[in-house]
C-alpha cells in the first residue's frame, strides 16, 4: 500500500472540517564536490517556535524528495546525511505559499568541514527481514535495563516474568551484537545491559547456520532480537551491584560487571535473593523433578506464583582474531533454586453430555534444583573459501522434589465418590547435550557453488530414585487401597543427524541446492518398582505391574531438491524432499517388539515480496513429520494421584503442514508503524490423549493418532508517535483458534469411546503509551483484555469461558538533585471462574530513592512490594475434557532498603576499575577491533 487508508480518511475529514490549508515542500540533494545524489538523506520539518519535529521523509534514489500535506505555518526544514554537514532552510505555508521548491541542496562532506548540526537517525529501519529500532529513540528511567527500553518498542511485549514477545511471536534468542550471550537464555542480556551501552535493537527470524551459508531456508526459524552496542563502549567497563535487605527476612543482592578491551570481553553476573527475581530462565532438563510425583512450577516474577529462593552466577567471554573475523566465545552458568508452592484447585472432568466430576485438591511442593550450564561457540574462518562452527552446549542438573496432597472427588449431583492422600519424595541427576553441531563449509571459486557438512549431535540422562506412597478411598465400593513403592529410574538418549549440502548455480540469481540428512534416536528407560514388604520392613518385593525396561530406535535419510529465484522486488525457495523412516521399539520385560516404516513428503517453500524499502511481506511454508516420544510410546503404568498414564506402542509419527505470513511496514514521514502476522498449522495423525474415565472416579490415560487438529493465530499491531507529550501510542490485537480432538469413554463404552473436539477461540486487544521525554518523567501505561471462548463436543451446553483484564501502570518522576521517586501499578481481574477462584487484584510497588557519589554512581532506594496487601495468583488452563482452576501462594507485602553503585569507565573516564577485573585477559586474547560486543552485528 502507497499510504495507510486509514491515515489517508482522517487527513481528508480533517480537511473538510476545518477547511486547512495545506502545502508542499520538495527538491534535491546533491554532494556538494562529486555531485552525486544523497539517496536516503533525511529531511525533517521542524515547527519554528520550538523546534519540535512535524514531519520526516527520506530522499529517493536520485536525491530529489517531496513532503506534503504540511499545515500553515512557519517551519525550519533540516536537511541531513550521515558524514554530510546539515542545513536548515525556513519556510512559511500558507495561501499564498502552498507549494515551495528549494531547489538543488549541495550539502558538504564532513571531511572538509566540521558539523555544526547533530544529525537525527529516524527510530525505525526496515532492513530485509529486520526490523531495526533506534535506542537513542525512546527515552528510560535512571538506572533501567534492557528489558525496560524493550518496553516501549512497538510491536515488542515483556510480562512480569521478563519472556519477550515480537510481532505475537515468542523471542527465543537474544543476542549482543550478532553473538550469542550466555548461551540462547534471552534474559540474560535484557535484565543485566544497562540501556545507555545500546544503540540499536533488531528484530528478526535468525536462520540456522547452514541456512544462512547456503541462502536456503530449511524451516529452523529462530524469533531473535539483536542488541548492537555504541561503539564508544569498545573499550572500557561497565556493571552494577546491588545489595538490598528487607522485612520478614527478604534480601535481594546482585552484581553484574562487564569489560571490554578491544576484541576480548568479559562478563560476570551474581544473583541472590528470595523474592522471587531471576536475571536468567530456569531450565528443566529432567522433566519436573522426576517420573513420579514431585511436580511444580517455577515461577520468575515477584509478583508470581511459589516462593523462590534464588543463587546464581556466571562468566561470558568473547574474543576475535584475524583478518577473516574468527571467534571463539562461550559461558558457564551455576543457579540454585529453591522453591515451595502452595496450590488449591479445582478441576472438572467432563464424562458425557449431562455429567462430570469435581475433584478438589490441596497440595504443597517443594524442591533445591542446582543446574551447570556451559556453552561453547567457535567460528574459525580459514580463508574467504573455508570455514568452521562449532557449537557444544552441556547442562548438569540435580532435583529433590518433595510433594504432598489431598484431594476429594465428587459427582454432578455432589456425592463424594472417592478421595486420595498421596506423598513423594525422590532425587533425580542427569544431563543433557542439546544443539551440539560442527559444520564445516567450502565456497568454490564459482559464484554460489557450496559444499557444507553439517554434524548434530545430542545425548541426555536422567537417573533417580524415589518414594511413593498413596491412600487411596473408593466410596461406592467401601474400598480403600494403600500404595507404599520405591522405584529406581534410568533413562538415556543418543541423537546424531549428519547434513551434507551442495548448492550449483543456474544463473546469477538462481541457484539449486541438492541435500541429504541422516538422523538417528536412540532410547533406553529402565523403571523398576519394589512394593513395601511388611514382614521384612523394605522395599523387596519387585511389582512388574509398573515396571519396564524400554528400548527405542529410529532412523531416517531424507534427500530434498530446493530452488531458489532472486529479483530485485522479491524472492523465493521452493523444494520438496522424501524422508525413509524405520522405528523400532521393544519392551524387555514383557518382551514386546514393534517395528514400523514409513515414507513421507517434507515440503518448504517461502516467498519475499519488497513493495518498497520500509514494506514487505514474507510467506512461509512447511510439511514436518513429528515422531511420538519414549512416554508416548513404553506401555508402562505411571500413577499420579489417582490417575494412571500408559504408552501405546502402536502410535505412528504425526505430520504437520504449517503457513507463516508477515507484514512489515514503516512510514517514515508520518512515523507509522504496522505489523501483521498469521499463522496457522493442521496435523494429521496428530498424537492426542484417550482418556477412560471409571466410575470409581479415576481415569486411565493412553494415546491414540487422531486427526482433526487445527491451529491459526492472528496478531496486528500499529503504532504511531505524538509530539505532544513526545510519546508513543500502539494497539496490538490478538486473535486464535485451537481445535484437537481427544478420545473419551467409561466403564460401560471402552468399546465406543467418543470423540470430543476441544474449540479455543482466544480474542485480546492491548493499548500501550509510552513516553520518551527526555527530561525529569517517564511514564508507561498498558491496558488489555483477553477473553477466551471455551468449547467442547462432548458437552456443548458448559461454560468455560472466562476473561482476564489487565491495567500496568510505571511512572517515574527523577529531579536533578538526584530524588527518584517511581511507582508500578498493576490491575488485575479475572471472571467467570467458579467461587474463589475469580480475583480483583490491585498490586502497587511504590519506591523513593536518592542518588549520590560522584555522577550519582551510588542510589539508595526504599521501595514497598504490595502496598494494599492484596496480591494473589490465580488461573484457569481448559483442555481436553478439562477444566482446571488454581490458586496458588505468592509474596506478600515487604519494605525493602536498597543500595545500588553503578560502575561506568569508557576511553578515559576516571572512576576505576574493581581490582579483579583489573588487567583481566586470557592468554592468548590479544588484538583489538572495535564496534561494542565486536563484530557480527546484524545489517
């Protein structure tokens, strides 16, 4: 679209009501020596009373511009280029002067004379497929983080827990001038970069490595922000301590120190606190704790569910070498975490049309989960024809969860039908070797001819033992069961998949690729059971019941054809590939073999389409096959509380077609910016749940391919700025819809089990203002909505859907003396949920504080969690043929003194340097290049 239809209605109503006159300015820009023309130079149209910005547009490819639709008035027009020495020109609009021509503008080059005016970067880029956001455009408050400047970008949403979302889509990976910073764990670059060091923020889908080697696109799309730093931070440090005590036994304390000295940078982060803040993302590589019982989840906003305790810290290090721009940079991460939740729920289980069962639970968990991470990439570039990656990552981690709970089961006509009393405890270690991959890549002389090999590997474990112990009552059978076990688990994967890819060129734009994949899955899981012996007091009586041992294969080769066609105005691939899969499970103890083949069609294909520079679209298209997991498939009993899980070992893989479409678009003359997305997928022999429901009030779970799955979402965002107050206004509108089928049948119809289709519809709409003054106040307000319509085959007339309304509010009021006075106000409602479990939550976080110390490097600050004493955490999950509603125990109000020391030093800055970080470089990390984080950044 030339304009937004919109925009264009509003101008000409306008117009006619107010009968304005409007006018013209254009000419052109040429350098003033080789006379060449200024593409892409800036021309703002700045008010003549107080400078502020009306209008900005850019010069097209032979330097000439045209702004229109400029209201009476007296302007200032500020003519600039990057390296060229601006200009100011003034104009008067009005009757008589309703079109103006400046002519040729020759603007000189820095290099023969010195700049007398700054030149204004517009805040938004659209480079390709990324999206590229000024930081000098949006303004924070003192001593703010990354996350907060992510805050005001539009089209971008962080929650209360610091998970990023852009465009509608999870941010998966945030990296810090194109490197990856402790790992892919995006919160450790938004909660520890202060935002003063960043000078641009990109937003992109990063590509593999082998796709952005070959120009083919294989579907592993990453949503990935990119943090460029200003180039004056390339040598010198920067970092803050924190240190905070409080009531009831609170503390917060934390320290994050960066250095860098030409090619070579170090970071060290430290966390400690027990309210609930983690600067990382908790990560669980041995599936909540443990086979049996012991489950629960972690929450990482202070205002969230459970109580954290949390200890954690790490070293980043970075460094290049060489003409060719190698490097090697890597991270290990130690955190501790330790959790108690709290939990009342109810959930309803819907049986057949006219009835359900109600089972109210009271539960409480606690477990200390320790994690190692380490990761490691290399990037060795030989020669401009030959390169290497490598990227090894290791995670170690430990559990003890701990549970217990009470749970009671009752009819539609509210008779009790059974009751549970269950406890676990257990101790689980493993590790896990994921995204571990070599590619070794060869240029040939010939313009787009490539070799590359590509080697993936992964391994896990997961070791443990652990108690069980359960009374359970049946009370139409007078019946009443006691399970006492002990169990030891093992469980051990291998993964390797070897890439080889070869692209030949057809003509200048045109390329075909030719490539070939092996992959091969490897499974072991042991579980023995010993029930209690009460003669002999111990655990020696082997239960085969829930027993297993577990062996699993698969293998596949996949040979695809791709095609690829590049023009100026657009792009796109296309291939198709046949992938041969052979699985092979067996189950030792019961000695049962299943072995199956399998043939399937891997299409792709994507398409680019550039309506102008600030404008494109983006369509994408994929067919994967999904293979069913060792849990999906070992026919051993699981028991969880009063339910029982067990594999099907005849589930055949799933395959899922999926479309993406993405619309960008930026005006720069009116400062409007528009996203759009779709997404939408369908699966066939989609792996879903079949659920026998007893009538003693338990249920049987096992797995069955089904079809009938079906996923679209919609997100559209537009954003715009306002000169008075200089802010930022967006709307953000979400819209999906869900549908998967499961399998339900009781007692009396195992034999005809019915289908029932689950329906989401899930409609949200946010408005966020944000402003960029630039002085004394800052200010953040979001208001949103989101209602979920919840509908199921099974029992069309019941009601589960609910709503949940949100009001955030920030300001911050800073004063030159150095007080700060700041306030967060977040309203939360939730309805249409069943008695005590709706909740009306006003949740006020306001703080005082005062900077001193030399630059106001030192704060110290009071701040008030929960002012009103009100918080609470409540939700609502449907699926299946359940509703689940829960309320869980959170932090409560407590006043907190903290004392806050910045630390700045960059070229020739006096405040030193802590003395371990002084002089701090490996041996071996010699060299220098500039550029903040050092190369790779994102153009």
């Amino acid at each position: 679209m030339k304009k937004y239809i919109f925009t264009a209605i509003l101008s000409l109503m306008c117009g006619i009501l107010f009968a304005q006159t409007v006018g013209t300015v254009k000419g052109k820009l040429i350098d003033s020596i080789g006379k060449q023309s200024l593409k892409n130079a800036s021309i703002e149209i700045l008010t003549a009373k107080d400078s502020s910005r009306t209008m900005i547009g850019l010069a097209k490819a032979d330097g000439s511009f045209e702004i229109k639709n400029i209201p009476s008035g007296n302007y200032i027009v500020r003519l600039s280029f990057q390296s060229y020495v601006s200009q100011l020109r003034n104009i008067k609009i009005g009757k008589a002067n309703q079109e103006i021509d400046l002519g040729n503008i020759y603007l000189a080059s820095t290099s023969e004379r010195l700049p007398d005016v700054v030149v204004t970067q517009s805040p938004v880029q659209v480079k390709k497929d990324t999206v590229e956001f000024s930081a000098s455009s949006f303004t924070v408050k003192p001593n703010a983080v990354a996350e907060d400047l992510l805050k005001k970008i539009p089209g971008i949403d962080v929650d209360k827990s610091g998970a990023i979302k852009s465009q509608g889509e999870t941010v998966q990976r945030v990296l810090v001038n194109g490197k990856r910073f402790f790992g892919d764990d995006p919160k450790m670059a938004t909660k520890n970069l202060p935002p003063d060091v960043i000078d641009k923020i990109q937003v992109f889908d990063d590509l593999s490595d082998q796709s952005k080697f070959t120009g083919f696109d294989d579907g592993n799309r990453v949503k990935t922000i990119n943090i460029t730093t200003k180039k004056n931070t390339s040598k010198g440090y920067f970092g803050k301590a924190v240190a905070g005590a409080g009531t009831d036994g609170n503390y917060d304390e934390s320290l994050n120190i960066h250095r860098f000295d030409g090619n070579t940078q170090i970071s060290v982060l430290g966390q400690a606190n027990n309210i609930n803040k983690q600067n990382f993302t908790p990560q669980d590589i041995l599936g909540g704790g443990g086979r049996r019982g012991g489950g629960f989840n972690v929450s990482s906003s202070s205002g969230g569910s459970g109580i954290t305790t949390t200890l954690g810290g790490g070293l980043n290090m970075k460094t290049s070498w060489g003409t060719m721009n190698s490097s090697a940079y890597g991270s290990y991460f130690y955190n501790d975490l330790k959790t108690t939740v709290e939990q009342q729920s109810q959930t309803q289980t819907l049986i057949t049309t006219d009835s359900s069962t109600f089972k109210n639970s009271v539960s409480s968990s606690s477990s200390n989960t320790p994690s190692h991470r380490i990761n490691f990439n290399l990037e060795e570039n030989f020669d401009s024809s030959n390169s290497l990656i490598a990227r090894p990552n290791i995670s170690f981690q430990s559990s003890n969860p701990q549970s217990y709970s009470s749970t009671n089961t009752t009819g539609t006509t509210g008779s009790l039908i059974n009751s549970s009393v269950n406890s676990s405890s257990s101790y689980n270690s493993g590790y896990s070797i994921s995204g571990a991959n070599m590619q070794l890549r060869h240029r040939f002389k010939k313009k787009f001819r490539t070799i590359s090999l590509d080697l993936n590997f992964s391994a896990s474990a997961n070791d443990g033992d652990g108690n069980s112990y359960a009374v359970n009552s049946f009370y139409g059978a007078h019946k009443v069961d006691t399970l006492n076990q002990y169990y030891v688990d093992s469980f051990h994967s291998f993964g390797f998949t070897p890439t080889i890819s070869y692209t030949e060129p057809l003509a200048s734009n045109q390329i075909l690729e030719f490539r070939y994949s092996y992959n091969t899955n490897t499974n072991h899981s042991v579980n023995n059971t010993y029930e209690y012996n009460n003669v002999t007091g111990a655990y020696d009586r082997f239960d085969s019941l829930y027993s297993n041992s577990y062996k699993y294969n698969a293998s596949s080769n996949t040979f695809s054809i791709s095609y690829r066609l590049q023009e100026a105005k657009f792009n796109f691939n296309i291939g198709s590939g046949v992938q041969f899969t052979d699985y092979k499970s067996e189950n030792t103890v019961k000695n049962i073999i299943v072995a199956n083949k399998y043939v399937n069609i891997t299409p792709t294909a994507n398409f680019t389409y550039n309506f102008k520079k600030t404008e494109n679209l983006r369509i994408f298209y994929s067919g994967r096959t999904g293979q069913p997991s060792v849990s999906n498939l070992q026919p051993l009993k699981t028991i969880s509380g009063l339910d029982t899980a067990m594999g099907n070992p005849d589930l055949k893989p799933q395959f899922t077609n999926s479309l993406r479409l993405l619309y960008t678009s930026f005006d720069p003359v009116t400062q409007h910016i528009m996203f759009a997305t779709i997404n939408a997928s369908a699966t066939t022999n989609d792996i879903q749940s079949s659920i026998i429901q007893h009538s003693n009030g338990t249920k049987t779970t096992t797995y069955a391919n089904l079809n009938g799955t079906y996923n679209v979402n919609g997100y559209f965002n537009y954003g715009f700025a306002l000169k008075k107050p200089k802010s930022n206004l967006n709307f953000a509108t979400n819209i999906g819809y869900t549908q998967s089928q499961t399998l339900v049948s009781t007692d009396s119809t195992l034999l005809t089990p019915k289908s029932n289709f689950t329906k989401n519809t899930t409609l949200g709409e946010t408005i966020k203002w944000t402003t960029n003054l630039k002085d004394n106040f800052d200010m953040n307000l979001s208001a949103g909505t989101n209602y979920v319509i919840a509908y199921n085959t099974l029992n069309p007339t019941q009601n589960a859907n609910y709503f949940v309304h949100t009001v955030t509010t920030d300001f911050t009021i800073y004063t030159k003396s150095g007080w700060i006075l700041s306030s967060d106000f977040t309203y939360t409602y939730s309805g249409n949920r069943p008695a005590g479990y709706n909740a009306s939550v006003p949740l006020i976080t306001p703080s005082i504080a005062k900077q001193f110390l030399k630059n106001k490097a030192g704060e110290l600050r009071l701040t008030i969690f929960d002012l009103l004493n009100q918080n609470v955490a409540v939700s609502r999950s449907v699926s299946t043929n359940t509703i689940v509603d829960s309320k869980t125990n959170v932090l409560k109000q407590y006043f907190m003194l903290t004392f806050t020391y910045n630390l700045r030093n960059f070229a020739g800055q006096q405040q030193r340097m802590p003395g371990m970080f002084r002089g701090m470089r490996p041996p071996g990390f010699e060299g220098h290049f500039g550029g903040g984080f050092g190369g790779g950044h994102r153009d």
